[in-house]
C-alpha cells in the first residue's frame, strides 16, 4: 500500500489484503499508547492504566483501532473480557 502511494495510485485503484492474525494494535484515547497484538475485547492500557474497549474503527492515520474506557459510566463494571481477535 505504502509503495502504491508514493506511485501516487489512488487508493481505489489498490488492491489489499490482511495478513496473518486478527490481533489487532489499539491506540488509547486518553494518553495515546499503542498497544500491540490485543486479542481481547478489554485491554488494560499500558500507557495510563485505564481498561480500555477495544472499538470496531480504524485509523489510517494511527494505524490501529480505537481504545476508549471501558468503564467510564460505572467505575469498576467491566462487561466479560472474551479472546475475539484471534
């Protein structure tokens, strides 16, 4: 993708694929770590400490998926951690 865009392809004319396991790398919104190879729906961020969910958007620009408080309305009541990028 990277090589295709410096041949100014436009990003519709590119063809990709993912490779490899769904794991994915989840950028923390409240500090902005990166966490990388999360396999879970629940992540514990290494950066501030907050138990993050791991959200279904992507970033381009940040490369990873988006990580927001898991329990911002209750503190403490997190939904079941499930291994689901596998």
């Amino acid at each position: 993708m990277k090589i295709a865009l410096e041949f100014d392809l436009n990003k519709d004319e590119i063809r990709a694929e993912e490779l490899g396991t769904l794991a994915r790398r989840v950028h923390c919104v409240h500090c902005r770590h990166a966490s990388e190879e999360v396999r879970t729906n629940i992540v514990k961020c290494a950066g501030c400490g907050q138990w993050l969910l791991v959200r279904d958007h992507y970033s381009r620009r940040l490369a990873a998926y988006m990580g927001v408080m898991a329990d911002a309305e209750v503190p403490g009541d997190l939904p079941p951690v499930k291994e689901v990028f596998l």
